[in-house]
C-alpha cells in the first residue's frame, strides 16, 4: 500500500524540531525531569539513554525494504501453534484498550504494508499475533487481558511466558492516565512469579496532563523500586499519536535482541 507513514515517524523529521521539542519526543522522561521537586533522584529517568548512531540503526531494523521484509507471520490461541522459536523475540501484554495494537502499528509505521489490526472494540486481540523482522527478531502482540480477555487467555499467556525459550523481554504497557489497575498488580505478580525480565511503558501520555503524568510516573517508579525484582527500573513513556518515546523503544527493542552491538547506556 502507499500509505505515507505519519509525521515524527521518522528520526529525520524530529531532529528537524527545535532542541526541547526534539527531547520531548525523543526522551520523554527526561522532558519531565524539571518539574521534579529540587533534590529528586533522577538516575533511574536516564538508565538508556542512547546516542544518535543507536536510534539510527533501531530505525533502520524497522524499516522494511526487499532485503529486509518486515511481515505479520501468523496468529496463534496455543503454544503449539505457534511459529518455532527461530530468533530472540519480545512480546507485548497489557489490559484490554491500553492501546497495544496503537503502539506496535506506530513502532511499525515506517513499514506501512505490515498490517496491525487495530479494533474498534476493547478485548478483540484473542490470539497471539508474531510479526517478523527480517532475520533479526519477533515481535507478539499478546491479547490484551481484563475486560473480555479470553477465557482460555490466562493459559496461553502463562504458557508463553513459562515456554518460550527464545523470549529476551516482555514489555508491559499501563495506561498513562489511570496508572496501575488491579489488573496490572496481577500481571507484575505474574512476571515476578516466572522471574521473566519485563520493562514497564506508559502509554497515552498526550492524553495525560502534566501534573497527572508526573505523579503517575513518580508512584509506579516508586512501586516498581519496592515490589519488583525484573523490571527494568527505567520507565518508558509513549505516545502512538504523536510519536513520544516511539524511537527510544525501538531502540530498546533493537538493544534487548541483541541487534545494537553498541549502546551507550549510562
């Protein structure tokens, strides 16, 4: 299809922007960092912070052409269904209407012909969905659970998470705007149960206003400081529509399967 992909989707065009704009899109958190009370530790707001030629080549992973097709590969409700576990894959859960399939297709969208579906209604993803990235790695998207997760949900998730021998990260997108649900607190236990590596990302922020995303960043950081042992501690914040933090986690993707032999992560 020739659909052009949307503004900001390319590191081209943000780097375009005038310097705090460019941060704001780039690093989102740090945007954030100077509305922190005076003394605040910001350490865990720049674990990865990568450098241009990184954000380069992670783009670059995401940007199919004829020797690097980029494709939708098959959909499956069992493990036994699934395609055989080739090349380090990450996946991606979250509750119902986090806006999951919104952020893969955003993630992807320099790749316009890979088809994300994105439904109308909340709870439709009901099977796992791999896409492949030429020969570099997987991505899942996972149903979402919560409301009107799939009955069988629970047991093809955990039997993932526990079988999937080729899994590097597992990212678990939480609403911006409303923060941890009881739902989230399941799927952490869950995570922390398995002693799977997961990364926390914040979706929505453009929805969030400043204050309320502050102190959603500031109460998960602090919960994820106290109650977990394999998140990563740094946050990640996006936003689908205007491409915050998009180019930051494909570089985080590309670095967790192995595809950045270099990144400079303070």
């Amino acid at each position: 299809s020739g659909r052009a992909p949307p503004p900001l989707a390319a590191l081209s065009q943000v780097l375009r922007l005038e310097r705090s704009r460019r941060t704001g899109i780039v690093f989102p958190l740090q945007k954030l960092e100077r509305y922190l009370a005076p003394g605040t530790d910001t350490a865990r707001f720049r674990l990865f912070q990568p450098g241009l030629a990184a954000l380069q080549r992670a783009e670059a992973l995401f940007r199919s052409d004829r020797g690097h097709p980029i494709d939708y590969v098959s959909s499956a409700v069992r493990m036994d269904h699934a395609p055989p576990p080739a090349l380090p894959e990450v996946c991606f859960i979250g509750r119902s209407n986090v806006g999951k399939s919104s952020l893969i297709r955003a993630l992807f969208s320099l790749s316009p012909e890979v088809e994300v579906r994105v439904s109308k209604t909340p709870g439709h993803t009901k099977k796992m969905n791999f896409f492949k990235v030429g020969k570099y790695f997987t991505l899942v998207d996972m149903p979402g659970y919560g409301y009107r997760s799939p009955q069988d949900f629970v047991e093809m998730v955990e039997a993932y998470l526990q079988e999937r021998r080729n899994l590097k990260r597992t990212f678990l997108l939480v609403d911006g705007v409303v923060g941890l649900q009881k739902t989230d607190h399941t799927a952490v236990e869950m995570l922390e149960e398995f002693g799977i590596p997961y990364v926390m990302v914040l979706t929505k922020i453009d929805r969030a206003s400043r204050g309320l995303l502050l102190k959603n960043v500031l109460e998960i950081q602090e919960f994820v400081k106290e109650n977990t042992q394999g998140c990563f501690p740094q946050l990640f914040l996006v936003s689908s529509v205007e491409f915050s933090g998009v180019h930051l986690l494909r570089c985080l993707v590309a670095h967790v399967t192995g595809n950045l032999p270099t990144v400079e992560t303070s």
